[in-house]
C-alpha cells in the first residue's frame, strides 16, 4: 500500500512564477537565461518555494518574459550573452 499526501502550506495571489524543472533544487539565486528578442541574457533570479507544477520568483523576472528552463553550462559556461539563430 502506498500513500501520497499534498500539504498546502502557503497561498499567494499575484506572484511571478515559472514552471517546475530540473533546474530547481530549493529556494535561493539561479543563474537563468532570459529571452530579449534574438538573444539570451544570463541574468540572476531569486526562486522562492515550489508547488508541484510551478516555482515563485521573488525578483529577477517580470511577468511576460521568456526564460530558458534547461542549463546550458556545458556548452555556453560563463557566457552572458548567447545570440540564437534567425
């Protein structure tokens, strides 16, 4: 037998939040990739708390912009910027 139990331990209204990924591993600063125009734009974001489909952001992000969810490091480690292709 086998039980899954969902706690409920916080509700807030209107917070920027981004989907729940590999790349979360608790609250802290993470170092994302955020889309302006043609370019990603290596940029500091302070993640709060997660639930199971989504993690808050505290600062770093506004609502309505794009962030890349998969680490890059390998290939593109300590580049601030990246220009995608047309």
């Amino acid at each position: 037998m086998k039980v899954t139990v969902y706690v409920l331990t916080a509700l807030k209204n209107e917070c920027v939040r981004i989907p729940f990924g590999h790349y979360y591993h608790g609250e802290g600063v993470y170092e994302l990739y955020v889309r302006k125009g043609n370019v990603l734009e290596r940029r500091e974001v302070r993640l709060g708390g997660s639930g199971e489909s989504f993690v808050e952001v505290l600062s770093g992000l506004e609502p309505d912009e794009e962030v890349l969810l998969q680490t890059l490091d390998a290939a593109y480690k300590g580049r601030k910027k990246i220009k995608l292709k047309d």
